[in-house]
C-alpha cells in the first residue's frame, strides 16, 4: 500500500521567506499532475536589492505583495516564464524562486514540452522547469492549494546546501540559494 504525503496549505507559506525556502527542498511540486521533488530554491525579500519589490509595488509584482501561499510568475528576460511562491504576511514582498525540480511525474508530457529526452535537463533551470511544467502568466496569482497546482509535503528532512543566488547583479554576497546536497538536478552546483 502507498501512502501519499500530506498536502501543503497555504498557512506554510505565512512564515518568512528564508524559513520557508529551505523547508520546500524535498517538496513535491505538481502543476496537473506532473512535477517532482523541488530540488532548488532562492529567497527574494523586500529589502533585497536584487528582489522585484524592492522598489514598490507595481503591477508586474503585485501578486508578491501578499497574501502568501499564491504563485508570482513573471517573465525573465521577455524570454523564459519563473515560478515563485509567495511567502510571508500581506502587504510585504517575499516570494521564493523555484529554480530545480527532479522530473519524476509525466515524464512524457516534459519531454515533449521541452524538445528532449534527457531526464537531467527538463528541470534544471527556473525556465525550463517552468516549460516542462507548462506554466504560463495564467498561473499568476493562482492558489498554490488547488487546481492546478499540488504541492505534498516531504516525508524526511533532506542534507541541504546553500551558496549565492544566480543570474542577478545585486545582492549576490547573499547566500539565499538552497538546494538538495549532491543532487545531479540543481541548475548549478552548489
């Protein structure tokens, strides 16, 4: 008999970023049934230079500004879609940077999103995770505890390293990226 792991809600997320990103390391991250385990993460809170609401609210990242437990999903560069999670109490901007996951769930439908058949490369990144999990701006603002997303708890505490964030200019002294120890999935090692 398999047990299925608890569901998270969305009172996980109202806690600081920097408690919450190291406690998804482990967590699995469906969006219509197909995900797995998030393997790296990056905390972005307001005082943070290199975060989005650093500067205000605008309406780009007002979806940042709270309540928690919502998903902030932006453009990178007019190119790639990114998945954050909204951290923290309303009214002040934490969100954490989905950057990895192991591919495990729907494996089929990742690769043909992602043009590729090499499990190692269809979640490696913040943009492909986000292509092979076929999230758009539609998923903006959308609960993180329904339809369609599911997030289940992990069952054990995982080894997590930590190092500099990546691909910002500012703030890069911060050692705010979390990830599964000697996991072959992270985007860059740790």
């Amino acid at each position: 008999m398999t047990v299925r792991a608890s569901r998270l809600g969305r009172e996980f997320f109202a806690r600081s970023v920097h408690e919450v990103a190291p406690d998804l390391i482990g967590v699995t991250l469906l969006v219509d049934g197909v995900g797995g385990p998030i393997v790296e993460v990056e905390a972005y809170d307001q005082e943070d230079p290199a975060s989005h609401g650093f500067r205000g609210r605008t309406p780009r990242n007002a979806v940042m500004f709270g309540p928690p437990g919502y998903a902030y999903v932006y453009r990178s560069y007019g190119i790639h879609w990114c998945l954050n999670f909204v951290c923290d109490t309303p009214g002040r901007a934490e969100a954490v940077l989905i950057r990895a996951l192991l591919p495990e769930h729907g494996l089929d439908a990742m690769r043909v999103r992602r043009g590729l058949e090499a499990e190692r490369a269809l979640c490696s990144g913040p943009g492909k995770l986000c292509q092979a999990l076929a999230i758009t701006r539609d998923h903006d603002g959308l609960p993180l505890d329904a339809p369609p997303f599911e997030l289940l708890a992990r069952r054990e505490t995982p080894a997590i390293a930590t190092g500099p964030r990546i691909g910002i200019a500012r703030a890069t002294e911060l050692t705010w990226r979390y990830g599964l120890e000697g996991s072959p999935f992270l985007s860059r090692r740790l």
